[in-house]
C-alpha cells in the first residue's frame, strides 16, 4: 500500500479517502464537494471522512512547519524510534 494505494489490495472506501487526502494535500487549489462525494459513494462515513481530513490537516501543518524552521528530524536508523514507540506503547500518550 505504501508503494501505491490505487493499485493496493484495499477496499474502495479507504482508496477513495486516501484519493481525497491526496488531492487535498498536492491539489488543494482544485478540491471540490464532488472529491468528497467520491469517498461517500464508495461507502466512507461522514464521520470517517471528517477524522481523516483533520489527522491529514494537522500532518500538513506539521510538515510545513518543520521544513520552514527547519526541525532536526532523527535518523531511522539512531534508535530513537524503537525508544519512542516503546514508551508509546508502555506509557500511551499521557
């Protein structure tokens, strides 16, 4: 799926919301209702749709953000996020 989702073994309403997401995050100038009605028609929920948008927002933003200011992002292969998702999922996000 992360090679390519419109080829992926995926159900349609997930291929369709990763569409959306897509055209939302490349094409924004060019998103319309008929992106959305797309994802409803291949059997998305409203609410389905309205999480991913905003998880796809605010990752957009954080993105912008870190190449603007130039964040240090750790390498893969540091360590650092084996350590992190250990804590993740001992502790949860509290």
């Amino acid at each position: 799926m992360l090679d390519d989702y419109t080829t992926a073994p995926i159900d349609a309403k997930l291929r369709a919301t990763l569409g959306l997401l897509q055209k939302m995050t490349l094409d924004h100038e060019h998103l319309t209702p008929a992106d959305v009605r797309t994802a409803l028609d291949a059997g998305a929920s409203k609410q389905a749709i309205a999480d991913a948008l905003e998880v796809a927002f605010l990752f957009n933003i954080y993105d912008r953000l870190a190449d603007t200011m130039d964040w240090d992002v750790p390498s893969r292969t540091g360590g650092y996020y084996q350590v992190a998702a250990r804590r993740l999922l001992t502790r949860g996000y509290a």
